[in-house]
C-alpha cells in the first residue's frame, strides 16, 4: 500500500502494481503524459519512507500539493507540487509499498496544501484529509 497526495486529500492505494515505474509516471504526471519521476528522501523520522513527485512540477506550474522538513527553519522546508506518492524503498532502492507504521508516519508529519492565495498556503495535517 502506499499514499497518493493531492492538494486537499489523502487517499490510501493498495494496488502495489502501481508502483512499478510506468504506473508511478501515470499516476504523478499530467493525465495523458507520463513524467520523469523524482524521490525525495530523508524526510521522515524513519529513513525508508520517500515522497515521488514530477521531476517537472515547477515547469508544468502544478499547484502546491504538500509540505515537509523542520518547519521552525524555512530554509530546511520543502514544498512538493503536483501529485504526490508516499512509499517506501529497500537498501538496494527497491520501490515497495508502505507498512501501515509507515502510513501513520507520514499522515502524522505531512501537512497537505488545502488553500493557496495571495503566495499563502493554508495546511492540515495529512491526517485530517485522509481518506482511507
């Protein structure tokens, strides 16, 4: 199982087929092109868990998704746009589904965009927009 965020939700997937890449590109790019896929690791307490978004989010100018780092210090705060997908890799860099311990990880320290105005974002925690 793994996450896929959205600006406003969180909806838990259970189709680990989805996590080969060609299912990944679909499922973070743009509906009829498939995107170039970046992992963006280290961010959770448990070291296993990566967030995979568009390469490409910032040129296709994607609305804000969600927000993750230490945010006491703007500049160790990372803001991913487009959908986003929570999983979790192996050693050897091995893409697999996340344990329900990992789930509540990143539903616990995620902030998910609900509102964007004015170069404000208004966040939640993933958890209050989780639809399981």
């Amino acid at each position: 199982m793994f996450l896929l965020i959205q600006p406003g939700k969180v909806t838990l997937r259970t189709n680990d087929e989805e996590l080969e890449l060609k299912p990944m590109q679909n499922l973070v790019g743009e509906e009829g092109d498939s995107a170039s896929v970046e992992y963006v690791y280290k961010l959770f307490s448990d070291p296993n868990i990566d967030l995979v978004c568009d390469d490409e989010f910032l040129l296709k100018s994607f609305p804000p998704t969600c927000v993750v780092g230490n945010l006491k210090n703007i500049d160790e705060i990372i803001v991913l746009c487009g959908n986003v997908l929570a999983v979790a890799t192996t050693s050897d860099g091995q893409t697999i589904g996340l344990t329900q311990q990992q789930v509540d990880i990143v539903l616990d320290s995620l902030l998910v965009v609900i509102k964007e105005s004015n170069n404000k974002l208004t966040t939640v925690k993933a958890r209050e927009v989780y639809q399981p």
